[in-house]
C-alpha cells in the first residue's frame, strides 16, 4: 500500500524540555525576498523572517500563522482576517503591517514527509526540499530528502499507529525531525 503523498512542510510535534508547544510562540515581521507559508522553516535576518534553505544557517523556527497587525501596532489577534490570510505574498502584503507567529526550532519536534523511497533512519541526518508553497491552501511543501549532503536535520522518531501509514519501502513516509542548526 502507498503511503499518502501529502507534503505539509514542518509541523510542531511536542517540545524536547515538555513545555506546551503554544507556550514557545513568538513573533516577527516578514521578510521582503519569499513568499512565506504555514509550515515553512525560516531563519531571521535584519529585513525579518526569510524561508530557512537548505544548508543555510540558524534555522530560527516554523510559520504557525500570519496575519496583520492591528491598527495600534499589536501583533496579530487571530481575527476573522487573519483566519482566511492562506500566506504571506510579498508582491502584495506591505511586510510592515503584519507579524509571522513561528515556533522556535531550538525546543521542539517537527513533522515532515520523507521523500525518499528508501527507509529513513532514526539518527540519520538528511537534506530539506524547500520548494515553493500552495498558494490554494496556504500550506508549505517542504519535504526532506533521502540525501544528507547539508544535515539540515536529524531524524528523531518515526511515529507508527495513530494514523500514519509508513509502508516500508515507500515514499512518503511521515518523520520527526529536529533541526540540526539552529538559532537567529
């Protein structure tokens, strides 16, 4: 049986310290160069979060929202607005009236699809596939790939039962991964 291809980009699975996951939500202001969507991985530069490539540095964290400012300068209050904002388009958004809500990568577990055919290993280092996101959805397409050329990061836990289907030998398995350089 295959296994669903669904590339989501990375989802917050748990924290390493135990901490709830919403506890670790931080904000930052677009950047000017990428389209960004839920789930992609970023890193933060002084013209504010970038989409996070492979072999670049310190990765910062994962997009769990965007939306826009209110009309006093407070971060994103997850309005109606905010809601039906599928990801932030930098041919149209003014990157200075809205914020991106991430989870720090420094703390937590992501969940990604495995591109690769062959079984991903527990420990293993692998490459990201940081392709462009569906506008449609809003939903990044991130994947990571059976190379490790870059390490961008570490397989932690294949999860089993609970829905997943991870037929051995088929892409598409579901993993999760911790991110192998991290920071601002």
């Amino acid at each position: 049986m295959a296994n669903l291809d669904r590339p989501n980009g990375f989802r917050p699975v748990k924290t390493l310290s135990g901490a709830p996951v919403a506890s670790l939500i931080r904000y930052v202001k677009p950047g000017t160069n990428d389209d960004l969507f839920i789930g992609d991985a970023i890193t933060i530069t002084g013209d504010g979060a970038q989409k996070f490539d492979t072999g670049a540095a310190n990765c910062a964290g994962v997009i769990v929202g965007i939306g826009k400012n209110d009309t006093e300068g407070h971060k994103f209050p997850y309005s109606k607005e905010d809601l039906e904002l599928k990801f932030f388009d930098v041919s149209v958004y003014d990157d200075t009236e809205y914020s991106i809500a991430y989870v720090p990568a420094d703390d937590c577990l992501f969940e990604v699809q495995f591109d690769g055919t062959s079984d991903p290993v527990v420990g293993n280092d692998y490459d990201i596939n940081a392709t462009a996101g569906d506008t449609t959805t809003g939903r990044a397409q991130t994947e990571i790939t059976s190379t490790s050329t870059n390490d961008d990061v570490t397989v932690v836990e294949i999860p089993i039962g609970g829905g997943y289907d991870q037929t051995s030998g088929v892409a598409n398995k579901r993993v999760w991964v911790k991110f192998a350089n991290v920071g601002l």
